[in-house]
C-alpha cells in the first residue's frame, strides 16, 4: 500500500492531467457505472465530519474530511482529511493519501474545466471572492486553460491577502501575469470576464446588478449547503442554463435551491456538465447567452478517479512511501 503526501501528490499529475480525469468523471456518471452513495455527515456543534464512499469499476475511493470552522483561529487549516483508496476487486487498501490536497486538487480542476467549456476562449481577466486554499486552487487551473493576463482579489474577512499573493504568485510562476486587490466584489467584477467564487457565504457575495454580471462567466465553487448561497438573483436572470454537477444539487445548495423555490430559476434551466462536454465533442455546443454560469456541489466520483490517477501515477514514477499492509 502507498501513503502518498502533498508533495508527492503534485509530482505525480499535471493539471492537464487532473482536467482529463475530471472529464472522465464525468463520463462515468452520465454512463452509470458507479456506485456513490449520499454524502453522510455528523456533526457536534458546528464541526463537521464528510464521509464520502464511491464504487467504481477500477477503484474504490472514500474520502473522510474534518469542517472546523474554527481552525484557522489557531493557525490550522478550515478542511482537513484523508482519501483512501481500495482495489475495487479484493478490497484490499491501494493508498492513503492527504484529502484536503486532493479536495483542493479536484476541485480546482472541476472549475478549470467549467471554464474550458463555458468561459470565451479569449477571455484574459479573472476575479476570485474568497481568498483560501480552494480559490488559490481555482485560479492556477483558471490561468492553465485560460490567456489571463490579469487577476483580482477581494475577501470579506482577510484584509491582507500578501501571503496569498506570494503562495498564489510561486504556484503560477508567471511574471507576466498582474495580481490586483480589490475593495469590494462589485470592482473586481467590474474588471474581470470570469468570476470565481470559493467561500462559505450565507448571503450573494455580488451585488443583485444584471448589468454588473451581464457577459461574464461565473464558476460558484463554495456554500454548498441549503442555507447558504454565493449568487444573487441577478444571475439567473441573464443566463440560460445552470450548470451543475447531479440533480441532487438542486437540494443541497441554495444556491439553486433558493431561486427555484422563489421561481427566479425554472427547473427547465438545470443542465449538466456531462451533457455539456460530450455534446460539445460531438460537435452540438448549446445555445448559451452572453452569461453562463457553473455551480459546484462535488462528487464522490471526481474524488476516486484523480486518486486513481494519482495512485496510478506514483506507482509509475516510484512516488511515495510503500508500506506492507
């Protein structure tokens, strides 16, 4: 069995890599065969344990993550955990690996993805509204697939963002690009072609403007629970599809949730990525308005698949600590 850490993980994919298998994921929810049973949580007080299991044909991945809200009052980080991996034939274990890092991973590679397929090819600018560990990820896979240029930063709560500016700037190791702080949403929307938003918000992190959002494209990656929301009505004004992952989303999040049960968003409107991607392979893209939007709940299956590839890879390169079991 492998225990494979953070660092290993990196050293083991690319991020094209990471896209590939998000797509694959894909592909296996819309054919069916898999297994992913609902998210189970327990909690006590406000923190929160994730059991996540999902049976594939090749693998099977469970994937365990600790929600302290209070975490990062102490210096520690708001998501941690561990994904493990079993072969899905014996059972027997494959791989421990860090589960955040795969959270992390995956999860900026589902919005990079998002982006491929939703965000104009030229589009050179992009803003980020939560600046943690999950929106450092949404912007590396942001600048990967996309020309940019230009980025903007704005958080409710950290007031310096320079040590995110330095860690994001040591990811991308792109000189060229242009790092920029922002007062509040409405000027980094005013200034960015894609919106990405990664934080746990109650209310809309923009302001309720179709004129602010009109043309842009906005990937909502964060508040995946029924009572909190990243969007405000304005968005669902001016797109013609919501995309999203299953249609379990359609509970899970208020983002959805919300403006369905208000009637701002018809039921009609839902679309899935999975569509999306194959039809536009197969030559049939969809009628879209100027604004689009994607949002995120996640899936058991995105997680199985890039530790697959991640646990695959490893063993390829020799990566990791082999242990007897």
């Amino acid at each position: 069995m492998q225990i494979i850490n953070e660092t290993d993980m990196w050293n083991c994919v690319t991020l094209d890599e990471v896209m590939h298998a998000i797509e694959d994921a894909y592909e296996i929810h819309r054919t069916g065969k898999y297994l992913m049973p609902d998210r189970f949580i327990a909690g006590r007080d406000k923190n929160l344990m994730l059991y996540m299991p999902c049976f594939l044909d090749s693998v099977i991945g469970t994937k365990m993550l600790a929600e302290f809200p209070d975490n990062p009052g102490k210096g520690l980080p708001y998501l941690n955990g561990l994904m493990i991996l079993n072969d899905s034939q014996t059972g027997l274990p494959r791989a421990i690996m860090n589960g955040s890092t795969l959270t992390a991973m995956r999860t900026g590679a589902v919005g990079g993805v998002a982006i491929r397929y939703l965000a104009a090819e030229d589009c050179n600018s992009v803003g980020l509204v939560g600046c943690g560990v999950q929106g450092l990820h949404q912007l590396i896979y942001a600048c990967a697939v996309r020309p940019i240029t230009d980025i903007y930063l704005f958080d409710s709560f950290v007031k310096d963002l320079s040590p995110f500016i330095s860690r994001l700037s040591e990811k991308l190791n792109k000189p060229a690009i242009s790092i920029h702080t922002c007062s509040s949403s409405r000027e980094l929307a005013e200034n960015s072609q894609i919106l990405i938003s990664a934080t746990q918000a109650s209310d809309p992190v923009y302001p309720d403007d179709a004129e602010l959002l009109r043309g842009k494209c906005i990937i909502a990656i964060g508040s995946w629970r029924p009572e909190r929301r990243e969007l405000p009505d304005a968005v669902w004004k001016l797109t013609k599809y919501a995309y999203t992952e299953l249609s379990y989303a359609c509970e899970e999040t208020g983002d959805l949730l919300i403006p369905l049960k208000n009637g701002i968003l018809k039921t009609e409107q839902i679309r899935y990525m999975e569509d999306l991607i194959r039809d536009t392979k197969e030559g049939r893209p969809h009628e879209q308005n100027e604004t689009r939007c994607f949002k995120s709940v996640g899936m058991g299956i995105f997680d199985a698949r890039v530790a697959q590839l991640i646990c695959e890879n490893a063993e390829k390169k020799g990566i990791g600590q082999n242990i007897a079991w």
